[in-house]
C-alpha cells in the first residue's frame, strides 16, 4: 500500500546528455545487480529496460511506449538463450508490485486549451554516468512540433525507511501553451511535468519476496528438462526439423506404457530409426523420472485423429555390419587443424572468455569486442599483437545491451547492433567508459520471440546494413513480422527500407568483391541447404515463412544462392563473410560456421551477370564455432568465437578469441574452380604432378534442392559425373575437365584422391569442394592455356 505521495516542484541538478552534468561519483548509489540497468524481451514485452535499483526496488520502461511499466520488490527471473542456454523462455519478473493496479503514472497526455493533442514517443536512449540513469524521450506532435524529456529515476527512503520511487524530470522546448501532463490508468493520479519537476513516491515496506523456481516458468516442465537437454537443436513442437516435430512423434506412437518404454530407451541410447539417417545424440545423464515428463509433454500433441490403434511403430535402425574405411580431415571429414599458411594464437585467457558477438578496430588499432551473454558488454582489447594473452589488458567499456551480434567503427564512432535497436555508443568525458546509449534506429517490427535476433553491421556510403531473422514459435494464427527475414538499410536519421526478403537465420552480412554485399543464411524450413547470399534489391530468398497472405496465393521464384553450403558436408551454421585482401587467396571470401566449426573458403566469380562459385574448407583448430571476422591493422585475421550448450556451438564450446596470421608457408589445395561452358578449370596453388593422376582420382556428383515446408531437404536429381576428358596445363597449375550432362541450378561436388600430390610431393590441405552451377557460361574463344597433355578417360 503506498502510504505518501509528495510532487514538489523546485531546482534539482539535470543531467542532460549534452552538458552530461553528473551527481559527485562519491555519492553513487549501490546496485544489487552487475549489470543493474539492462536492455531485454521482460514479461513478454520486447523493448523493455530494466534497473535494479536496490534491493528492494526494481523498476522496468517499456521503451516502445516511453513508459514506465513496473516498480516492485523482488526481482527478475534471468533465462533465455544469453542467461540460460534456454531457447522457450524469456527474462520475467518475480515479486509484489508497489503501486496497486491502474495507480502506476505511466501515461503521457499532452493539451492545449483543454484539448488533447495527437503525438508518437519516441525512445531517443540514454545516459548512464556514475552509477545513475537519465532516459530522453521526444514527444512528435502531429503538427510537426517537439517536447524532448529527460527522466531520472532513482529509489530513495522516507525519515521513516520507507521505500520509495523517485522520478526526475527535465523538460526541454515545450511550446507555450502546451500542458504536459503523467497520469495513472485508473486517472486518480496526474501530475502536472514542468521543467525540474521530481515525484517522489513512497511505500509501506514489504516482506522479503521468494522467487520462483524455474520450473515454474513454464507451461510444462517437460519443455525445461528439455531446454536443459538439446532436444530443440533438432525438434519443434510443429515442424519437422533436423528430427520429426513433437506432433509427428505423439501421432506415431500409442500412448501407452510400451511406447513410454520404447522411446525412453531411444532417448537414452540415442541411435536412428525410421525418421531418417541423422542419429539422435544419447541422453544417458537424463533420469526416467526427467524423460517421463518429457514425453508427457511430447504427447500432449497427439490430437483425436491420432488417438486410435492405427500408429506405426518405428523399428529399431540394424547397424551395418560392413566395415567402413573412415575418411581423412579434408577429404570427406571436417579439417582439425590449423591452416598450414597461417599461425593461430589464442588470445582469450582464464579471467576473458567472451561468447563474440561483434568485432571492430577502433582507429588507434585497439579491438573492440561485444558479447553475447548475460551482460550484453563490449569490451576494449589493448595489447592484441602480443604471443601472451596474460600481456593483452582488457576494459569493459558499455554493459547491458541486448543480444549485441553486430559491432562497427565509422570515422572513430562506435555502433552496436542490439535485438531490437541500433546504438552509437559515446564517451562523453574521455574516461573510455561509454556514457550515451543513444538510439540510431528501433523502427523495425519485433515480438518476444526468442529466434528475432538481428545480426551483423557493416556500413557503406553513409548507411548501415543490418538482416533480421524470423521468429520460431509462432502459433498457427500468428504470421511474420514484415521486417522479418529482410536485409536493411539503414540512415543515419534512423530510417530504413528492406533490400531483399525470404531469409531465415541470416547470421551474417559483409561486404566481399566490388563491394558488393553478401549474407549466409541457416538451413531450415524452406531451406533445404545452408546458403552464401549476394544481397540483390527486391529478391525473395526462398524462407516462405516471410511472404503475406497474397504472395503465398502466387509465391514469387527463389533468387538462388551464389554458393549452396550443403548441410554437415560444409556447413550447419554459416558466419559472417570477410574479403580476403591479400595473399593467395586474394579477392575470395572467407566465412565462419558455428556449427559445423571452422572458417570455409568461397571462390565466386559472375557468370551472365550474376555471382556463383565453389566453396572449399579452409580451417579448423579454433577453440569454438566461428561467428565474427574482421581483419585487423596488421593484417591478421581476428576470429571471435561463441556458443551455447545444447546446440548452435561447435562440441558445444562456448567462447573463444583468437588471432590467424599468414606466416607464408605454401599449402598445395585447389585455389579456384571456374565453370566452362562444357566443363570446368580446377587451378590449384601450386604446380600439381600430371604424372600422379589417374581419371579414377576424381569424383564427381551434381544435384538440386527444392526448397519445401519440411526442415532442409533431400539432394534430388543426384547423380555421378564422369568427365570426357581431363587436360592439365603446362605448368601443372590448372585442370581442365570436360563434362558432358551438366545442369543449371544444381550443385556440383568435387573430391579428389588425398594420393595426388604437388611437384614437391606435398598432399593437398583439402581435396573436397562445392560449386553451384547456376548458369553454364556460353561457349567462347578456346582456350590459349597451354596444355601439358591429356589423360584418358
């Protein structure tokens, strides 16, 4: 019960962004939380800013609205992807509100002569300095006139100890005549906001609040036990995924004790069955008691249709009894080491071992790092061309941002891409500790949805580029956002337009040759492969999900991928693209996979107009799945590393920085591979001895993919290609071979022999590659490489 409520109106200190006048740092309060004041999804509301002021007091904004929403004892059940590894559950608060209900001030009315005006909040960020907090605000009238505000909320006590809620107000270019008003839901409380106004409300103490359990959290505590298991890496509750869909499986089976039986076992010894050659991963640390809820969960799918004795039971997969030769790193198995021509030092250490969600150098050469975790930091990096990690000085630099996946550094200016918002971080007395969260652009659709990240940054001609993926856990009735699924550009004003459209998990943008941008994107529903995107005005990407209700009457064609990543072949969880811009691999792309692990290799060049071309495996040896590159002043390649248990990791490590440095030692591999209009030119780095191939040396498939409602989808069309005739240049660099048979839009597969070597008798790093063959060159000149001779086919 509040038991005083006081509103005097006199002088009090401002802390305005631009003058940044702060309270003696001596005087700064004490927090209950590191960080207190932090951006998330709170109680199902997507813009939200929540302070632990003390603890007894939190308080939450809800930024969309330029409201205040909560002010209560207790506090904030953290979970979720960044907090818990958790994938169905979102940060929410726990404990006893102070005001009762509709007696919140949380409404803004703005009047002139007695008549309410039309106007937009609009969220303009924040200032956080010595340990205290001032949101601004802009109130847009409708006839083009502005109020700005500036609110400082503090928690304070009576002479009493009563708790209380302070708010301090600075208003700025209110027009005469114009009455700016904050008022309760239920309208029993209003206060008239002038310039240096503080409400202070106060409160009856509360008991010490009990948080909840965390299973109490959810709808059904199969779903936490399954959160705490990998078991969303590869099912949903509706689609078929990596693993049928939790509908599929209660369909199937009879609800009865031998199903319970049948598919305990199954999840304890994991194994595959009738739903495909992808194995379960075992589940022996999971109790019966924890797999028994889970599959009471699972079976709450089962609708009346599938209730009868019609199910079919799924028979236990019969290993093979064949022995199989296992195939060696880089010739049809993933790379486990280093990339010959480059040093790999490890530069995160003990006391810093960041989950990289953003690189940038900053013009002095020091890195800047932002962090996908709990704490949502950047961090300053100095001392980074140091072999020592204990010689590298790390400086947490800004906190409490949300989900930051994307970081950029313009003309000495700092960016970050957050969930919901892009933000320019400032420093605005020179201490290297940012003071200003200040909002470039939030104007894009979200939900609370946990799959709505917004990844990447790069800028280019004045403008920022940024994609967004789509939600995951839509009901049946609930469609995509209209930004979902699009790459943005975005202006400095904060205005944006959507470039393309149709991507799913597009966890990487950067700009490659001719400046042109380029995107991976996740392999999933209407994704039947991983893909490297070039970023084209106006082109559907393939991801129906995206589409309104009238494109889905007449869908428009897939724009296919410059490069088709084929799923757990060359990728499960492309990164971002980086240029490489010298060395032997000049003028192709490099691009991190979280997943799949390591950093592959792209070759493109344009055929009719548009960009194809061939990926390679290019490294491994890092510590954990590739998400970040950028190139640093001295030319090394810094690679920033994340993870998560129970999927979207590489072994399930977590974190990782780390430096590659081309030492210039020769590695023997293929460097491109060109389409020809009857065949194609392999070249490789180094001379190749003609006298040590033999036609049966290499092999070669091709297939498409149809892109269908199912996750991913089956290689169709394959078949083998056996080449007509196969000739090596004078100087062994290059292979031509021609084919007869090959199609548009379909992937070819190259793997050669691990026994042909180089002059010098060195093997090659990797023998496989991937070419999507788009388009077949039309025919030309012939060709005036010299050639070497002819091997029969």
């Amino acid at each position: 019960m509040k038991i005083k409520r006081c509103f005097p109106f006199f002088s009090v200190l401002a802390i305005l962004v631009l003058t940044a006048c702060s309270p003696d740092p001596e005087e700064a309060p004490e927090r209950p939380r590191d960080p207190w004041a932090f951006r998330s999804v709170l109680d199902r509301k997507p813009r939200m800013l929540s302070l632990a002021l003390d603890t007894a007091c939190y308080a939450a904004y809800d930024l969309e609205k330029g409201q205040v929403y909560k002010v209560w004892k207790g506090g904030i059940l953290a979970e979720g992807t960044v907090f818990t590894n958790k994938k169905n559950i979102q940060p929410g608060s726990w404990g006893t509100s102070y005001y009762k209900e509709g007696e919140l001030p949380d409404k803004w009315v703005i009047a002139e002569g007695g008549r309410e005006l039309g106007f937009e909040t609009k969220f303009r960020g924040y200032l956080l300095r010595h340990n205290r907090i001032t949101l601004n605000f802009d109130f847009l009238l409708n006839d083009g006139r502005k109020i700005s505000l500036q609110e400082s909320p503090e928690f304070t006590r009576d002479q009493g100890g009563n708790p209380g809620f302070e708010r301090s107000f600075q208003v700025v270019g209110k027009p005469a005549g114009l009455s700016l008003e904050l008022i309760s839901e239920n309208g029993t409380v209003r206060h008239i906001i002038d310039d240096e106004t503080v409400i202070r409300d106060y409160f009856e103490r509360l008991p010490a609040q009990q948080a909840p359990s965390i299973g109490d959290s959810y709808d059904h505590l199969g779903i936490l036990w399954m959160e705490n298991s990998d078991c969303y890496t590869c099912h949903e509750e509706h689609n078929a995924m990596v693993g049928p869909s939790f509908e599929q499986i209660a369909s199937r089976y009879p609800k009865d004790k031998n199903s319970y039986a049948l598919l305990t076992s199954k999840i304890k010894e994991g194994g595959k069955g009738r739903w495909g050659e992808t194995p379960m991963n075992p589940h022996p640390d999971l109790a019966e008691k924890e797999i028994k809820t889970i599959l009471d969960y699972i079976f709450t799918f089962k609708t009346e249709e599938s209730s009868g004795e019609q199910q079919i039971q799924v028979s236990r997969n019969v290993p093979s009894t064949e022995e199989e030769e296992s195939p060696l790193p880089g010739h049809g198995a993933p790379l486990q080491a280093v990339h010959p021509s480059y040093d790999l030092t490890t530069l995160h250490r003990e006391d810093f071992q960041p989950r990289v969600g953003g690189l940038a150098f900053l013009p002095d050469e020091r890195l800047l790092v932002s962090t996908w975790d709990s704490l949502g930091a950047v961090y300053l990096v100095e001392g980074i061309r140091e072999d020592d990690p204990a010689e590298i000085t790390v400086k947490r630099v800004a906190e409490g941002l949300a989900e930051p996946l994307g970081l950029e550094v313009v003309d000495g200016e700092i960016f970050v891409l957050q969930k919901h918002e892009l933000t320019q971080l400032i420093d605005h007395d020179g201490d290297e500790v940012i003071d200003e969260y200040k909002v470039v652009c939030d104007a894009w659709g979200v939900t609370d949805d946990f799959h709505e990240f917004a990844f990447g940054l790069v800028h280019k001609d004045d403008h920022f580029y940024i994609t967004l993926s789509m939600a995951m856990r839509l009901m049946a009735n609930e469609r995509q956002l209209p930004d979902r699924g699009r790459t943005l550009k975005i202006s400095r004003d904060g205005s944006y337009e959507t470039i393309d459209y149709g991507l799913r998990t597009p966890n990487g943008i950067g700009l490659g040759m001719d400046e042109e941008l380029f995107v991976t994107d996740n392999q999933g529903q209407w994704l039947p492969a991983n893909k490297l995107i070039h970023v084209q005005q106006g082109a559907y990407n393939g991801m129906a999900w995206g589409l309104t209700a009238g494109q889905e009457k007449n869908p428009p064609e897939m724009v296919p991928p410059a490069i088709w990543l084929p799923d757990k072949e060359i990728g499960n969880s492309p990164s971002e693209p980086v240029l490489m811009k010298d060395g032997p691999y000049k003028g192709q792309l490099l691009h991190g996979d979280v997943s799949h692990g390591g950093i592959k290799r792209d070759f493109l060049e344009k055929v009719n107009g548009q960009y194809q071309g061939a990926v390679f495996r290019f490294s491994q040896g890092f510590a954990a799945g590739v998400n970040r590159l950028v190139w640093g002043p001295d030319g090394a390649l810094y690679v920033g590393e994340v993870g998560m248990v129970g999927g979207w990791s590489w072994k399930e490590n977590q974190f990782g920085l780390e430096r590659l440095s081309y030492n210039g030692e020769p590695t023997a591999e293929m460097l491109a591979i060109r389409a020809r209009s009857d065949g194609f030119e392999i070249e490789f780095t180094q001379p190749m001895n003609p006298d040590n191939f033999r036609p049966e040396m290499i092999h070669l498939e091709q297939w498409r993919y149809e892109p269908t409602a199912s996750y991913g989808g089956p290689k169709l069309d394959l078949e083998e290609l056996v080449p007509e005739q196969a000739d090596w240049s004078a100087d062994g660099k290059k292979l031509y071979l021609k084919l007869r048979g090959l199609r548009e839009k379909h992937v070819i597969y190259f793997k050669i022999s691990e026994q042909l070597r180089s002059k010098s008798g060195d093997p090659l790093w990797s023998s496989e590659a991937w070419y999507t063959l788009n388009h077949i060159p039309k025919p030309t000149e012939p060709s005036q490489v010299a050639v070497r001779g002819r091997a029969k086919l």
